[in-house]
C-alpha cells in the first residue's frame, strides 16, 4: 500500500467516486464508477432558480406556512415586548426603594424643588422622571401584576414557538415525502444506461443525504430564518423607541463584529478544509491496514504502518488544533466587542437616567435588547451558508429528476399467451458510447429449447447481449425477437418475466435464507422453496446452520461463504421456473465437486428451455448444443466443441490456451 494510492481514494472519496470506466450490470461493459457516499454538494451553479424551482414545491403548502409566519410574527412579537415590560418592573422595585428614602408626607415637587436649592439639578431632573409616592416603599402588589403579564408573554410566546415548529415539520415532512416518492418513481424509470454513467455513492447521496439535507433546512432553518429576521426588526425597532443614541451606538458594532469574524472564519476555513483532507488520508490508511492486516503480518510489515499512522495522526492533530483554536476565536472576539458594546450602554445609559432622560428600567430593557440584536444577525448569517447546501441539494435531486427516461413501454403491448423460446438477433448494432463501436451488424438465431453457449475474451460483448435481450438497453439498430415478436412492441415487465437470470456476482438481501429463495417467486409455497433447494443442492448445507432456512443473512451476506451464496441464487433461479434461462458464470463460486452437481441440475433446468451460457472456463460448456465465438461485438465462430475444435481457429486457441496456463501454474 503506496502513499500515492492513499491519497487517491482520499480524493475519489472527496469527488463523489470516480468516473473511471468499469462493469455495467451483471459485468457488462458500459461506463461505471465508484460507489463511495457522496457528502450534501457545498454550492448551487444556478441558486436563483433552483430557489425557485424549490419554493414551487412548497406552494401545495402555502396555507400552512402563511399561518407559520403568522405564529412565528406572534412569537417575536410577544417575545421582543417583554424586556420592556420587565423594564417597568425594575422601574416600580428602583422607585420604591428610592420612595422608601424620603420622608413620608412631603409632595414629590417639594424634594424636588429642594434639591435644585441645594444645587443637585441632576439628581432633581432623575427624581422628576420617576413616579415616587415619599415614605411609600415597593408596591408589590404592581409588581405582581407586571411580573404575571411577563410570565404570561413568555407563556404564549412559546406556545406560538411550539405551533410553528409543529406545522412546520409538517410542512417540511410533506414536501419531502413528495420528493422522495418523485425520486423513486424516477429511478424506476431511468435506463440501465444512468445507472452505470453514475457512481452508485453520488446516486444514493442524492436519495438520501440531499433530501434529507433539504428536510432538515425546511423543518428547523427556514423557520429559525423567519424568526431571526423578525426578532432583528423587532428588537431594532424597540431600541429606538428607547434611545435613537443607544440603539445608533449598538449598530456600530454590527460591521465591526462582521468584519472580525469575516476574517478569522477565512482562516479557520483554510485549516478545517486541511484537517479533512489528512482525516481522510488517516482514514484511508486504517481502512487499508485492517482490510489487509493479514498481508501486513504476513510481510512483516506492522512496523511501518505503524509509523505511517503516527505520521498522519500527527498531521491531523496539528491540522485540528488550528482549526479548532482559530475557529474558536470567534466567541471570544465577539464577547469582547459585545462587553465594549455593554459598557457604552451602561455608561451612556447612566449619564441618561442621571439626567432624567431615561429611566433605569429603560436601560435594563435596552441592555437586554442589545444582547439579543447579535445572536439573530450570526443566526442569519449561519442559516444563509446553509440555505447554500441545500440549495445546491434540491439542484442535484432535480438533475436526478431532470435526467431522460427509458423509452415508455407501447400503449398496447405484444404478450405471448405461449412462449416457445426462439430468440433471434436480427443486424442488430449497439455502442455504450457514440464514438467507441461494440457491436456491429450481429445476427444470431436460437432455436426453442436449445442451449447455447458464449465464450470470448473481456470485452468482446458477451453480457452486452444479455443487456440487450431484457432490454436493459435498446439496440441503436436492428431487432431482437423473441417467437417473431419484436421485444420492442412488449412491456418490460412482461419480457422480464420470461427470463431467469443467475449471475456471477452473486446478490442476496438482509432476510432469512427462505425468504432469499422466495424472492423468485411471488407467493412460493414452502414445498416449493424446499424442492428448490433440492434441486440446487442447498438444502443440505442449509439444514446444517442453527435456524435453518430462518437462518438470517446479513446486509452483505458476510455469515455464508461465496459459494453459497452462488448457490442460493441458482435456488431463486429453479423456483422462478422461467421459459428462457441466462446464466453468466453461474458456477464460478463453487468448488469443483459441487460445480458437477450444480451442473448436472442445470441440464435438468435448461432441458425443454432456451439457454444462454456465458463462460469464461471453457471446459463447462462442452456439451453445448451451439457455441457462439465473439470477439469485439462480432461473431467470429459458431458451432459445437468438437467442430470448433476441429477447425483449430479463435476456440480452439482460447480453449487451448487455458489448459496451457494452468500446465503452466502446476508445474
């Protein structure tokens, strides 16, 4: 394991897989690529109408989130008041405490008029603004009052919280409920050809990570977005109703804290997207050193990967530390402004109560508005970089759902009341890709009940026929008929149900063993699953596991080895009882003893039904009635083994050639 190689599956991962090219279905030959999980893109190319595109979703919900920001209005509303309130509450506790100073029986225009004699116009001008009775101390029972409208505020203030939040999920689950079942009726009706075009990581990043990528933004963001903005012109428009002064000095702030925080989230920036990329490479090195730890021990290398790993983890833990230590500047730099921001307050607020101008009250709520003016503005600036990400994931859903679809199935389709099973490949030409032949101007008739067998190197278009004949892709040109019948002029799902298909790369279900063979045949009774079984020498090894045919596979069937699970597929195959069997190295996976069996079972299978065989070990299709020769999407032999051989041409040398190689691996 190279450092190089590391770092390009670190890469492929940061891509959304590769683009190289690899097998199509079934090991065919069109266009794949990796399948790792793509992350939620970061950015939109076209924001302001894939915007759009996305509000028009939400218009079946108008309604609802008309009455959430009416809810969310309310919210603020009632939330933005209180402070104000509980400034009177301040007031009523300040002035019965100064009340309880002076001497009772005097007149408030007395003391006044006394300490303007005495010089002290500011201390007069403060008692002046303030609604003291003398000698009367706190008024407890105003202060309960104001304190019960308080608690009343926040009370419906949060009962109004919880409605939106509770239409909201609402609205947000609707939507993407729609979107999801858009998206799967979608994929229903893409081509093969999309599917093998795409990383399988990109396509389940778009079914999963986008969408609920766009649920979580509707559901907790938009919501969090309204209220922020409302709360900012709220509480804006209650500091100036308190003091244009203070409200003017709160708003100087604001550029300064942006500023701040522009410029240190530009360098965290720069050591976060660093800290990924070696996590990644860290990653990387423990996923290749535990899949491979055998072969690190066998060659003594342990000691390297080990210091391997010390480097990179060094390399993350500096990378992180500066991420997380820039990053976390930010708090501080904005408590810093904000306590700057409190201390002109308090001090030009105090100047202000001294000169009656405003009242301590008044400046206990504007304090309270000052703190809660930040939070909205970082809020909405948070919110704007992930209305980004979703943005840029409702842009690749709608990709997904903007993709061309297969060919629509006739209005009236073709469907054989009886199928005899001839196949006939009439002229017919394909290309994965417009500028790269595969098959030109092939014809190819199998008469009812045969078997028939094709052989050829990598690439020579072997599983392209297959593709072709389900109609996982339609030919560029000629037709493929089966009892005269173009494929064409049927439905997919009825030519399907034609065939019964085993393939080398073997795929089973997370479900018990009975439920995997069942899968070939809706409504099987267990008599048939057991015959099934039987028939494709399954049942013994099954009857040897602690539950039996309950037995329970794995997500990746990991508890069975690859040759059993080769042969629960051939199982499926048997109970489907299909006219027209393809089987494409279907014994690959199993040992010799059991491919004699396996094939003996499968003469029994095939016998009175249309087969194709693709082999690549030659000496398992010998008893082939028709062997097809293909070589670069053409048919270059046909015949049976012993003419084949006879004639000592392309067969004879492939099939030579084998038993030359493994002479040649024995001795």
């Amino acid at each position: 394991m190279s450092e190089d190689k590391a770092v390009t599956r670190v890469d492929r991962a940061l891509a959304f897989g590769s683009g190289r090219p690899g097998p199509g279905p079934g090991r065919g030959f069109g266009p794949g690529g990796g399948h790792f999980m793509a992350a939620p893109a970061a950015k939109a190319r076209d924001f302001k109408g894939t915007l759009k595109r996305l509000g028009a979703l939400l218009k079946p919900q108008a309604a609802r989130i008309a009455l959430v920001m009416v809810l969310a209005a309310a919210s603020v509303a009632l939330s933005v008041a209180a402070p104000k309130v509980i400034g009177k509450a301040t007031n009523v506790i300040f002035e019965g405490v100064v009340g309880k100073q002076m001497p009772a029986g005097v007149q408030k225009s007395q003391v006044v008029q006394m300490l303007r004699a005495k010089g002290q116009d500011r201390l007069a001008d403060m008692l002046s603004a303030m609604d003291v009775t003398p000698g009367k101390g706190i008024d407890f029972d105003r202060l309960g009052g104001i304190l019960a409208v308080v608690g009343g505020l926040y009370l419906l203030s949060a009962l109004f919280m919880w409605g939106q939040g509770y239409l909201m999920a609402g609205v947000s689950q609707r939507v993407v409920y729609d979107m999801r079942r858009r998206v799967d009726e979608k994929l229903a009706r893409l081509p093969l050809k999309y599917f093998d075009d795409h990383p399988r990581g990109d396509i389940l990043s778009r079914v999963t990570n986008d969408i609920d990528n766009i649920a979580q933004t509707l559901q907790q963001a938009l919501t969090q977005l309204v209220t922020a903005v409302l709360t900012i012109v709220g509480v804006l428009a209650m500091m100036f109703s308190i003091s244009p002064v203070l409200a003017l000095i709160s708003l100087v702030t604001v550029p300064l804290s942006v500023v701040v925080t522009m410029a240190i989230a530009k360098r965290s920036q720069v050591q976060f997207a660093r800290q990924w990329e070696r996590i990644g490479a860290l990653n990387s090195h423990v996923e290749e050193m535990h899949t491979g730890h055998a072969i690190v021990k066998v060659f003594g290398r342990q000691k390297q990967a080990i210091e391997r790993f010390d480097e990179l983890n060094e390399q993350v833990y500096d990378a992180s530390f500066k991420a997380q230590f820039i990053s976390g500047i930010i708090q501080p730099s904005m408590n810093f402004i904000n306590k700057l921001n409190y201390v002109a307050i308090c001090v030009v607020g105090g100047v202000r109560v001294a000169n009656g101008t405003l009242t301590l009250g008044d400046v206990q709520a504007f304090i309270q508005y000052s703190q809660q003016f930040t939070q909205p503005i970082v809020q909405t600036a948070s919110i704007a970089n992930v209305l980004q990400s979703t943005v840029a994931s409702a842009e690749r859903v709608f990709e997904l759902l903007d993709e061309p679809e297969e060919t629509p199935d006739p209005a009236q389709p073709v469907r054989l009341a009886k199928v005899g099973g001839r196949v006939e490949f009439d002229r017919v030409s394909f290309r994965y890709l417009p500028d790269k032949p595969l098959i030109e101007d092939l014809s190819l008739t199998v008469e009812p009940g045969h078997t028939v067998a094709i052989v050829g190197p990598t690439g020579a278009g072997k599983t392209t026929l297959v593709n072709l004949l389900m109609r996982f892709y339609d030919v560029d040109a000629g037709a493929i008929r089966i009892d005269g019948v173009d494929v064409r002029d049927m439905a997919r799902d009825d030519l399907r149900r034609l065939f019964g298909m085993v393939l080398q790369d073997t795929w089973l279900f997370g479900g018990t063993i009975r439920e995997n063979i069942a899968y070939g045949k809706e409504g099987a009774t267990e008599e048939e699953i057991v015959a099934a079984a039987q028939a494709a020498h399954v049942d013994h090894f099954v009857r040897t596991l602690p539950d039996g045919y309950d037995t329970r596979i794995d997500d990746d069937a990991a508890n069975v080895s690859q040759g059993e699970r080769q042969l629960l597929t051939i199982a499926r195959a048997f109970l489907a009882d299909p006219q027209i069997l393809i089987l494409d190295e279907a014994t690959s996976s199993v040992d010799t003893r059991t491919e004699v069996l396996i094939q003996r079972a499968m003469a029994r299978l095939m016998k009175g039904r249309t087969s194709f065989v693709i082999a690549h070990r030659l000496s398992t299709i010998r008893n082939a009635e028709t062997i097809i020769v293909m070589d670069n999407g053409r048919i270059v032999e046909q015949g049976n083994h012993e003419t084949l051989m006879a004639r000592r041409g392309f067969y004879h040398e492939l099939y030579t050639s084998q038993f030359e190689r493994a002479y040649d691996e024995a001795v």
